[in-house]
C-alpha cells in the first residue's frame, strides 16, 4: 500500500506546531500591550473639554487650593465639579467678555450646567473613596501628577488595578504628612531636606493626631502639642489622682471633681530622612490597615 503522507510531513507537523505556539504567545503579548496603552487606559490624552480650562494658570498661577473648586475632596466619595457659581465668583469681575467664556456665562444665565468630560473615570464596578486617601495622607499628586502644571488636564497614571495594588501593597511608599496634601512640589524627606514629626497626643481626625515640619524645632521655639488630662467626673468615684505638672513632671494631685484640663507638654518629634521611614511612621500613626487588608478584593469591590 502507498504511504499517504510524505516522510517530510512529520518536520512540517512539527514546524507547524512550533509556529502556533508562536501566534499564541505573541497574539498574548500584543493584547497584553493593548489593554496597557492609552488607547485603552486613556492615559495622557486631553479630552476637548467646553471651556480650555487651565490649571497651570489657576494653580500655580493664580494660587488657587484645590478645595476652592473640589470642595467636597476631603468629606464625600466623589471630588466634585465645581458649579458654575464658582467660575462666576472670579469671572464676573474679570474675563467677562472673553469668548471661550461664553460657556459659563450661557450656564449661569439659563442655569444648565456646563458638560464636562471627566478625565479620571473609573469602571462602575469599582468603587473609589477620595476622604479617606485625602485624610491618611494621600497627596492629590500621587494619583492625578503635577496639576498644577498642566494647562489642561490630562490623566497621567493608568488607574487600572495593577497601579492601585502597587500603592495598597506599600502605602508607606506614597504617606505624607496631611499639611502636605495640597503641597503638588513634595518630593518626600531626604538628607538635605528632614522632616520631623511628632504625635499630638489628640485624639479625633488624622489631621489633628499628628505635627510635621520641615524647619528644625530644636532650632526653633520648640512646638507644643496640646494633651487633654481629664479627671473622672460623675462616676460616683472620689479621692484625687496624680497628674504630671507640665514642666517640672512631678505628680499633682488633682481631685475628681474638679473639671478637665488641658496641658501644654513639648512635643518629642522624630527626624526622618527617607519616604520608607516616614512613611512607615505615618502608617502606624494613621492606623492605616495592613496590606493583606488593603489589597483584598471587597477594598474596591463592591
């Protein structure tokens, strides 16, 4: 009987094999690529906004804090757009007959809002909260880049899960002290540049637990930190307790009716010359959750 196949269609089996595992791997890697690039992630392009609004004029410029506009950054889940009443408070003194403008005025007038595109814009399935990266120790710079020199807003990071695990799984690497928040040039402490810090003592928001500066307090006139002592009062229990004397440190009897106090201690701040270590004091002092916890599925998944 005539053999059907070529001894040669066993080389050519073989190579067709090999070349299909090449397809595969390299149809891999260029959808890999696709969904990185910004024609997917949208990163760094400029959306044709109504009004070329510039925040390198109005940031770095004018000046202009980054709660004037967003005002609910730092108490609600969302930034928010500022309302036209916004634009109005400047721009019914100055540029009132600018023709790029005329979006605002045409919004004030007939009260329709004016139609933003949004530049960060995360999947519905994902949920992001903005209060609480803003109150422990998350600069606007660590997710939206220098704002303050774009002259129009672009988004500079990916937002795509990968770039959100890298932060949960090392906060430490992005923490900064929450006077810093708004501050677009930090770069973090160094050598040449310390940042000392030091625990208030206060209980409450993140803001009020904690005191950093840039400036040597042993320099300075040392900072004082303010600490409650309070007595027991209205607990049926009476005598008196020890409480230490502000400067000297030795006991004062104080009784428990008489009402709180509130005494001056000096501040014992920490000098530190690296992000890491900073950082890592902030996680502690912010209470911030361990990693294993951040990067857990129901953190952005609701």
């Amino acid at each position: 009987m005539a053999q059907v196949f070529d001894r040669s269609s066993n080389a050519l089996a073989r190579a067709s094999l090999v070349l299909t595992g090449l397809i595969v791997v390299a149809l891999g890697i260029a959808l890999n690529q696709l969904q990185r690039s910004p024609w997917v992630t949208k990163q760094g392009q400029r959306p044709d906004q109504p009004i070329p609004f510039s925040h390198k004029h109005h940031v770095e410029g004018l000046g202009l804090q980054c709660q004037y506009c967003h005002t609910q950054v730092e108490k609600a889940a969302y930034a928010g757009i500022p309302p036209t009443k916004t634009c109005i408070n400047c721009h019914a003194q100055i540029w009132t007959n600018a023709d790029y403008l005329e979006p605002v005025r045409e919004s004030w007038a007939t009260g329709a809002s004016i139609q933003w595109i949004r530049v960060h814009d995360l999947p519905d399935f994902v949920y992001f909260n903005h209060d609480i990266h803003v109150n422990k120790g998350i600069g606007c710079a660590s997710c939206h880049g220098r704002v303050d020199e774009m002259p129009l807003m672009y988004q500079q990071n990916t937002l795509q899960m990968e770039w959100c695990l890298n932060c949960h799984r090392n906060p430490a690497a992005n923490l900064r002290p929450t006077s810093e928040i708004y501050n677009m040039a930090w770069a973090g402490p160094s050598s040449d540049k310390p940042v000392w810090c030091a625990s208030t003592g206060v209980a409450g928001p993140t803001a009020g637990s904690l005191s950093c500066t840039t400036d040597d307090p042993n320099k300075s006139a040392p900072e004082l930190a303010m600490m409650q002592k309070s007595a027991s009062s209205g607990s049926g229990q009476s005598g008196a307790q020890l409480q230490p004397h502000a400067l000297t440190g030795e006991g004062q009897a104080m009784t428990s009716d008489v009402a709180p106090m509130h005494l001056l201690v000096p501040a014992s701040y920490q000098k530190f010359t690296s992000q890491m270590e900073l950082g890592k004091y902030l996680t502690a002092q912010y209470h911030i959750r361990t990693p294993n916890e951040l990067s857990s599925c129901e953190t952005c998944h609701r």
